[in-house]
C-alpha cells in the first residue's frame, strides 16, 4: 500500500486545470457497449478507477485505442459473453463500484449480465435496489446466487415501462437510462437524477441516435431504438475536484487559478463556499481564488448557525461535503454539516478532532464545526483514507497542519483524482509518495 508524506504550512501558487469528470467517465464508458461501431471519448481521467474499468471492458473483448493522453476510442463488436462467467470478471468487477453500470448495456444489448455485489468506497449502506428494480421493469429477469453472491440478469428482449424511482440514484437512473434506450416502446421516468454527468450521458446517447427528452430535469422520456451508432464526445472538468482545490487554496491561504471549469455545470458549488467565507472571482471559464489569511462564515437571517447539506442535483453534491467540513475548522464562526445520503461518511472527523480541529460529531449523519480562525493550525498526524472524499480532505488538512503528517491507503485517492501529488506539488506543495 502506498503512502502520502506531506509537509504542511507551504502556499500554493499557480494554475490547475481540473481533470475530467470521474463519475462521468464511468457512466459513458459503460455506454459504449450499446452499439457494436466505434466511440471515442476525449478527456478521461487516468485514474484507478477508470482504468480499471477500461481493463474490464478490453478483457470482456472490447477493442480499446489509446490515441492520445485522455483519448480513448472503444469498438465493442466482438464481445465474448463466456467472460462474464469467469472467476477473473467476478473479481475485478467487485473490486469496482462503477461496473453495477454494466448490467444496463449488456443486458439491452445482450439479453444477459453477471454482476457481483460491487466494492468501492467504505461509505456506509449503498443499495443497489433502485437499479434492479428499474430494469426489472423493463422485463429483465434477476436471479441472485447466494453461494457465488452474484446476480443474473436475463432477457428476450427489454419493453418499455413508467416507473417511479424510490431515490433520485444518479447510477440508478443512468444505468436504467442506457436499458430503455434498446427496449421496444416508451419507457418513461419519474424521479430521475438530472446532475451534470447524467446529462452528458443523455447528450452521448443522443449523438449515438437514442430518441430521450427531459434532459436536464428529472422526468425522462425514451423511445426505444432497435441499435445505436459510434459517436464522439468529450468528458466534463471533474466538479468534485474543482471544489477540492477550491478548498485547498482557502485552506492554505494560497493565490490559485484553476482553469477551464465548466462554471455553468457547477450549480450552487460556488456559492456554497462563499457561504463560508471564501472570496470566488469568475474569469471567463476561470475560477481566481485570491490569497486570503482569514474566511468567515455567514449565519442564516436570525443569527442561527448556518447548515450546509447535500441533496439531489441542484442540490449540493454529498461528494464535497468532506471538502466543506475540513474547510470550516480553520474558518471564523460554526457551521453544521448534514451529510443525508451516507451514514459513515463522516467517521474520518476522528483524525481531524486528533489533529486540534474542534468538531462534534452529533450522529452518523451531522457534525458541527467550530472554526478557530487559524489562531489554532492543525497538527501533523498519521491518518488512513476510508474513501476518495475522506482521502481528498485529509490531504487538505495535512496540507495546512504544522509539521509532517503521513495519509495510509492513498489507493483510495488515487481511485478518484489523477497524479493529484504531482500536480499539486507544482504549485508549491511537498507531498512525496512512497
């Protein structure tokens, strides 16, 4: 397992584009298997994660062309369906969240798939109900095998269907929202997510020839088509990562530019820091982050203290949440954070409570934060990454702590954010890998 040593107390300085978008990389890169012609995606992060989901699809019998860094071109016309009953794929699509996405292609494609229970981040309960009962809906057929703990998915042939999804799931929606685009009819969904990268898989299959409308809004019409054509498109800036340097630069008082963000595609991200204190410019697609020794946090109207909670999109994203916490431990004034989604995604406040940060962790789900203005620096300490957003906000607070600290299981970091030690320690970081 590999280590971050990070020397904390060093400014940033610079500029930083984000890489492309993790969630959506998975998403269309599952789609690609929809149509037997070529698709190439421009902007894919070199990240764990989606890497190993490229080596997934090749080893399912994918073509994959690595053209340029970011550029993959996917022919998936010779898929051997015998691969999905080896040892091998159980095991790699375990150890990958993201390959739950492959059940709707395969099966609207294939009339078959083989998904084990998935892996990922240690976030607590992550259900996976939503995308099987919406494909179930399309007439799909799930068996689930306890002794192996896998699922078998069959088909003759997907058919349309009205459904109402239990939770706005942005996998949910996009793997059922790959399904219907091969079933025969009109399938229509209530209560779909309508964050970003789901969007972008909706313009994907659009280009591919899919027949979709509501884009942007969580009420999704399909009209099945009988096959989809190659496409080109091209990945998002990583929203998640934008908000992690964001934070960084306000953590570390730091001067940063970070470029080419897709500001219209962040929502409410901005605002929600600036709720903390942080002074955001706009500069054409650029966000300028000045150098500023102290943030304070606003409070709501009657002078009670502020709550920052995620929610579906355009809502704030549960993924920064840990990036938001971090943050205000150095801020001036008290901030609740109410992570709603996940359960155990607030655990890691153990490590910053040791490191001098004052934090109430009130139940699994909300902890208050009093910032101490940065007349308390937090100190140096051993830590382990739990999961990429834990990971990302335990590197901001090594980063601005007095002393030397050491993040464990940085392969949690790695899933979701690329070479992020040597892009950083450009603008001025020490963080050495070993």
């Amino acid at each position: 397992m590999a280590s971050f040593i990070i020397e904390g107390g060093h400014k940033l300085s610079g500029e930083i584009i984000p890489q492309g978008a993790k969630n959506e990389a998975l998403q269309v890169i599952c789609a690609t298997l929809l149509t037997s012609e070529k698709v190439t995606i421009h902007n894919i992060p070199d990240i764990l994660d989606v890497n190993n989901l490229i080596v997934l699809l090749r080893d399912m019998g994918v073509k994959v062309y690595h053209s340029a860094p970011g550029t993959y071109t996917f022919h998936a016309d010779e898929i051997n369906p015998d691969y999905l009953q080896t040892d091998d794929f159980l095991r790699k699509s375990t150890a990958l969240r993201g390959s739950v996405m492959l059940v709707g292609p395969l099966v609207a494609r294939f009339g078959y798939a083989i998904i084990p229970k998935p892996g990922g981040d240690k976030i607590g309960r992550r259900r996976l109900d939503t995308h099987f009962l919406g494909i179930q809906k399309l007439g799909a057929d799930f068996q689930y095998d306890a002794g192996r703990q896998i699922y078998e998915v069959k088909t003759s042939r997907l058919t349309g269907s009205y459904m109402l999804l239990d939770e706005a799931s942005v996998t949910g929606t996009a793997n059922i929202l790959m399904a219907s685009a091969l079933a025969k009819g009109e399938t229509i969904i209530y209560n779909a997510a309508c964050e970003p990268y789901l969007q972008q898989l909706t313009k994907m299959l659009l280009a591919m020839g899919a027949q979709i409308n509501g884009l942007a809004s969580n009420r999704l019409t399909i009209e099945g088509v009988e096959n989809l054509h190659g496409c080109e498109h091209t990945i998002l800036p990583d929203m998640i990562e934008v908000g992690s340097f964001i934070g960084m630069a306000a953590m570390t008082a730091s001067k940063l530019r970070i470029k080419n963000v897709a500001y219209d595609e962040l929502g409410i991200i901005p605002d929600a820091f600036r709720k903390l204190g942080i002074t955001i410019h706009r500069e054409n697609d650029d966000i300028l982050i000045p150098e500023q020794d102290l943030y304070e946090i606003e409070t709501f109207i009657d002078g009670s203290i502020l709550t920052i909670a995620d929610a579906p999109w355009p809502g704030l994203t549960p993924d920064l949440l840990s990036v938001f916490l971090v943050v205000a431990t150095q801020a001036k004034g008290s901030v609740l954070i109410h992570q709603k989604m996940f359960e155990s995604r607030l655990f890691f406040v153990d490590k910053l409570i040791d490191m001098g940060a004052q934090i109430i962790l009130c139940d699994p789900h909300r902890a208050t934060v009093i910032g101490s203005e940065r007349r308390y620096p937090l100190r140096a300490t051993t830590m382990a990454s739990p999961d990429i957003r834990a990971g990302i906000a335990m590197l901001i607070a090594a980063m601005s702590a007095d002393g030397v600290s050491r993040i464990n299981t940085i392969d949690q970091i790695d899933r979701g954010y690329q070479e992020i030690d040597k892009r950083l320690n450009v603008l001025g970081a020490r963080i050495t890998r070993i």
